[in-house]
C-alpha cells in the first residue's frame, strides 16, 4: 500500500504559511506587547523618568526569562523525545525535573536580587534620577520573579503536550488583565511605578495559577508526586536541551546592559543627559522587537515547511518557501521603516511626553537607529532557514552576528569616535553589515541547492539465510571512524549467517519519511556542537529528532524480529532494556586509521586525519545529546577492543567465539 505524503510536500505554500505561521506570530506579538504595556501607561501618567527606570529593570526579567525558556523548552524537547521513544514515564520525570529546577532557580534569582537590587541596578545603567522609580518598580517585580519563571516555563511544556490553546488562553488573559490593571493602580489609584508593577505581578500570578491546574490534565504524561524527585542527571539534560533559548535572552540582556551604561555615559556629555536617551532608546528597541516578532514569526512558521522539503528533495519548493518568507519580512520590515521615518514623533507619543531635548531625541533615535530595519526582513529570516535545513554553523553565525559579532563591538567603537551619534548609528552598521553576511550566505547556498536529488549509495545488504545462532541475539557496534568496525561488523554477520544492518536504515528512513535517502545520509548520526544552540527562534524538535526518533522505531522492530548485526545509530542505547544484546565498542590507534582512510577512501594523510576527528565529534555530540553518555565510556559497552591487536578478522572471530559463549 502506498504510504500517504506529507502534506507540506504538496499542499500550496501560501495556505500551509498561515496554518503555521500565524499562530507563531500571534504568541511572539503578545509575548513583545506585555513587554511594552506597562511603559504606555506609565509614560503617560508618570513621565520619562517612570520609563527609563523600567527599561533599567527589564534585564532583570529577562534573565528569569532566560531561565525559564531553557527550562520549559528542555522539558518540552525532553517531553518529546521521551514520548517517540514510548517511554511516559522518564517524560514525566524530566518534566517533573523540569518544575523543580524553575521553581528553585527562581526562588534563588528572586532572594540574590531582592537583597542585591540596588547593585544590580547599577550595573544595568541606572541612574541617580532613575534611581528612586527603578528601586519602586525593581522590589515589586523581584517578588513576581517565581510566579513569571514558572508561568513561562510551564507555557512552553503545556504547548509540547499539544495544548497550545490552552497556552495562548493562560499568556492572553495576564496581558488583558495586565492592561485593566495598569490604568486602575496608576490613574485611578495613583500608585505610580509601583502600581503598574503590582499589576505586571498580578497577572502573572494569574498565568502561573492557570497553568499550574494544567498539570493535572496532561495529555501525553500523568504527573504525580512519585516524578517529583529531583536527579541531577536528568535535570542537567532539560537544561542541555534548552540551553538555546539561555543563550539568546542572555544575548539580550548584554546588549541592553552595554547600550544602557553607554547611553548614560555619552548622554551626560550631550545636551539631552543621561536619562533621556535611556529612556527613548529603550522604547525604540521594544518597538523594533515587535518589528522582529512579526518576522520571526513568519519564518518560524515556515521552518517545518523548509525542513521537510528540503530533507524530501523537493527543492523547488524550498525556493518557493524561501521566496515568500523573505518577500513577506521584507514587506513588513519596509512598512515598518516608513513608519519609523516618517513619524516617530507619533509612535513616541503614545509612551506619553516630555520637553523639547525628549521629542528630538525620539525622532533622532528612531530615524538614525532603525534606518536599516528593512535588513531584518532578510536577515532574521535567513538564520532560521538555515537552521531548517540543517546548516547549524551558518544558522548560529546568523543568529549571533547582527547582536554580539557586530552590535556591540560597534556601540564600542562608534561611541568612542562620535558619541552619542555614534551609539545610534551602530544599529544601521550593525544590520548592514549582518544583511551582507545573509544575503552571502544565501547566495551560495541557493547556488548549490540541487535541482535534483542524488541517489543514494546505502548499501541494501540485510538478507542471509544461514543463522548460526539458536537464540535471537542482536549485536551492536559502535566504532571509531578509520576503526574498521563496520566491516568487523559485517564479518560477525557472514560468520554467524545473521542479517547486518547499516546504512538500510537509511533507505527505510526514507520511505517512512518522504525525506530523501542524501539528506537523511548527510543529517543521521551527526551533530555539531552549534547544534544546540539554533533553537532560539523556533522552539521544538528539529529534523534530527525527527530522525532519531524514527530510526529508533525501526530499530526495536528489527531487533523485535531477528538476530542482526546493527551498525551505531545509538543502538546499544535504544536496545539497553532489552534481552539477548551484545554491546560491542570498536576502537583503533590514529596511526592506522589513517592508514585505512587513506587506502579506502583515497584520502591524503593531513586530509584523513582531519576527517577522523571530525567525524568522531560528531558522532560523540550526537551519542551524548540522545543518551546522556559519552560515546567511548567502556561502562556502555560488554565489549571494548582495538581492531588493531588482532587485525579485523581475527577481532570478528574472537566477537563471535564470546556471542557463542554467551549463546549457552
């Protein structure tokens, strides 16, 4: 029976860019307006003072987010990865984990700056004439620090659990209430600062209450106090998992602590102080940002549709993908700039007024800073392409250059030379030069995408009709590269009359997939080291999860079936709770598996040896990422051996006189 496509290989591009794109936008844009509630309302019944002191807390809570997207993202991908392995209760225990780590880390963040407050304030650029308002507003929003950590965290792992409405409904209904609130405590009550951060706490409670009956109704996992034991091991790889979305909160908080110390220092010098310009430049930079929710996502929502095409050969379609998402973001970029240039005098004022140096700085700010804000709709888009299709290093280069590679070396440098001038056009130098990396990158890429796809050179070699063996025994190899492990694994194989399975896998893959045979060859079994850090924009699993956690299906099938030899993919790993499973570890000096890269793959001595570290990384990130362990840890293994004591034969036999043994 013909298996059915999947339906981002054929349905119309545009429909499928709604159906996934929209819901991403919609969350980015309420996660970028509760950002910027608060500041309206107090602009405008506080003043400036009331705004920048705002802006100095916010890396406050932008650490506790940082905290709680690499908790609630690694519990969620651990959710994920727990469940396609079919095992629901280590997913509840690292959920579970999870929890507990969010709610200790949280606690710990709000004591440290309860008690540090006016210390950590200063290192964020505070003020003397902020100072009053920021301590107000900081003490409010350290106490709700627990309530927004584990809100946020248990958002991310309700929407993996396939809740997303539900998620949406909690995060919605604090940012309503968050709005009601604002006007009541500083109009009404007159409160000031210290209102409107009563009502930010108010309604994150809110959000955490709501979420926190979620746990109860878990779809895919029970949650009972048995999984709330706390495991280091365990807690460690939630954290491992989401250790991207750490990293790109934690990007923001350094820029904004460099651009707000900066701000203030060059500001002083200016004829506007040091208030305003932190003021107006924090409202500038979270007017942009919802800007960049509306781009990221769209390209977001695209990511499984370029993912999918691209690992299926279908690469028109990538093209068409591609086309629409930089059409759309340059669109929506373009709008944006005209209304940055032509009337930011409008789009300041709905933060409330101030004097004449206020509004001046304001149109300055925005016309100088964001004049090449049209850059993002190509830029932010290309990072999550790569990322899509697999090209971690490019994905990650992208990611970080326009922020930490360009951004803040050109605060530096141009501040030094022109001042607080200087400052503003760091923005424009910073999104130039990270287009021109974009669009060159993209360049090659789309150059060197194949019309076509190559077929594959996996070799179908899993028949054999003399089994030696009485019991089903199942033999995994896990080798160096340059080891000769995968022909002692096919010699354990023709001497025991027992089927060897390697590269079939990837033929299968493809079938069950749609992906073609050269992708999946090219994506299995390899991860990089930036691997894991390409997630930031679009949280989930990627195409390496998808095929891990398939491969381990097939896996268990065989096994299920048969004795075989099966060659990496983690299978010592998946098969560790089964019976009758020989583990096997392959090893060899450099020395000669240099001499074997350069007899069968033709390769000079400086060339194998390169490639002999390399693919023996990546085949470790990838063993330790899925299984916690290290990949040459002899404790995994019944059998560790080096191929060169012996020579490949002579190891395959004494492999098999120890299976026969073990046979009896």
């Amino acid at each position: 029976m013909e298996k059915e496509e999947n339906i981002l290989g054929y349905e119309k591009i545009s429909k499928l860019m709604l159906k996934f794109s929209v819901p991403c936008v919609i969350s980015l844009l309420v996660n970028s307006l509760y950002n910027i509630v608060d500041q309206i309302f107090i602009g405008r019944g506080v003043g400036y003072l009331g705004n920048g002191a705002t802006n100095v807390v916010f890396p406050l809570s932008v650490i506790g987010m940082a905290i709680s997207f690499m908790l609630g993202d690694g519990a969620s991908a651990y959710l994920s990865l727990k469940l396609g392995e079919k095992k629901k209760d280590e997913a509840g225990k690292g959920v579970a984990n999870g929890i507990i780590v969010s709610i200790v880390l949280s606690l710990m963040l709000c004591i440290g700056s309860f008690i540090f407050l006016p210390q950590l304030l200063n290192l964020f650029g505070c003020t003397d004439a902020l100072r009053p308002y920021a301590l107000n507003y900081g003490k409010v929003i350290t106490l709700g620090l627990p309530f927004m950590m584990i809100g946020s965290s248990l958002n991310s792992i309700i929407r993996a659990d396939g809740s997303p409405k539900y998620a949406m409904t909690s995060m919605v209904s604090g940012a309503i209430l968050n709005i009601i609130l604002d006007p009541i405590f500083i109009f009404v009550l007159h409160k000031g600062v210290w209102g409107a951060a009563v009502a930010t706490v108010v309604s994150q409670i809110v959000t955490f209450g709501m979420n926190t009956l979620y746990i109860r109704k878990f779809k895919s996992i029970e949650i009972n106090k048995s999984n709330f034991k706390f495991e280091l091991k365990r807690s460690l790889k939630v954290a491992s998992l989401g250790i991207s979305s750490f990293i790109t909160q934690m990007t923001f908080v350094c820029v904004m602590t460099v651009q707000n110390n900066l701000f203030s220092k060059y500001g002083a010098l200016s004829k506007f102080g040091s208030e305003i310009p932190i003021t107006v430049f924090g409202i500038v930079m979270k007017i942009s940002q919802i800007l960049n929710s509306i781009i990221i996502g769209i390209a977001a929502g695209a990511q499984p549709i370029l993912g999918y095409n691209y690992g299926a050969g279908k690469h028109d379609r990538v093209k068409k993908t591609l086309k629409s998402v930089l059409g759309v973001g340059v669109t929506v970029s373009t709008f944006a700039f005209l209304l940055f240039q032509t009337i930011p005098d409008k789009l300041i004022s709905i933060f409330g007024s101030g004097d004449e140096n206020y509004m001046e700085f304001a149109c300055l700010a925005f016309r100088t800073y964001l004049l090449l804000c049209i850059c993002n709709g190509v830029q932010i888009p290309s990072g999550i392409f790569f990322q899509a299709i697999g090209k971690s290093i490019k994905s990650a280069v992208l990611s970080l250059s326009r922020q930490i590679i360009l951004l803040i070396p050109a605060f530096f440098i141009l501040g030094a030379m022109f001042g607080l001038r200087g400052l503003l056009f760091a923005g424009p130098v910073a999104d130039g030069l990270a287009f021109v990396l974009a669009c060159t990158l993209l360049f090659f890429e789309i150059k060197n995408i194949k019309k076509t796809s190559v077929n594959s050179q996996a070799l179908i070699d899993d028949t054999s009709t003399d089994n030696k063996l009485s019991k089903n025994i199942v033999i995994t190899i896990s080798r160096e590269y340059g080891s000769g492990g995968r022909y002692v694994g096919r010699l354990i194989a023709d001497i025991l009359g027992i089927k060897f399975y390697d590269k079939d896998f990837i033929k299968k893959l493809a079938e069950e997939t749609g992906l073609s045979e050269e992708y999946i060859e090219s994506n299995e079994q390899k991860r990089n080291s930036l691997s894991n850090l390409n997630n930031g924009y679009y949280f989930g699993l990627d195409n390496r999860d998808d095929l891990f956690l398939k491969e381990s299906e097939l896996i268990k099938e065989v096994a299920s079936k048969e004795s075989c030899v099966i060659i990496g993919r983690c299978a010592d790993f998946i098969l560790k709770d089964e019976k009758n499973i020989v583990k096997i570890f392959i090893y060899s000096d450099m020395e000669n598996k240099i001499k074997r890269a350069i007899e069968f793959y033709g390769m000079d001595k400086e060339k194998a040896k390169k490639e002999i570290k390399q693919i023996d990384k990546l085949r470790g990130n990838h063993y330790k990422y899925y299984t916690g362990s290290d990949w040459n840890n002899h404790s995994n293994y019944d059998i560790c051996i080096n191929s060169d004591t012996f020579g490949v034969e002579k190891t395959a036999e004494l492999i098999c006189e120890f299976i026969k043994e073990k046979e009896k």
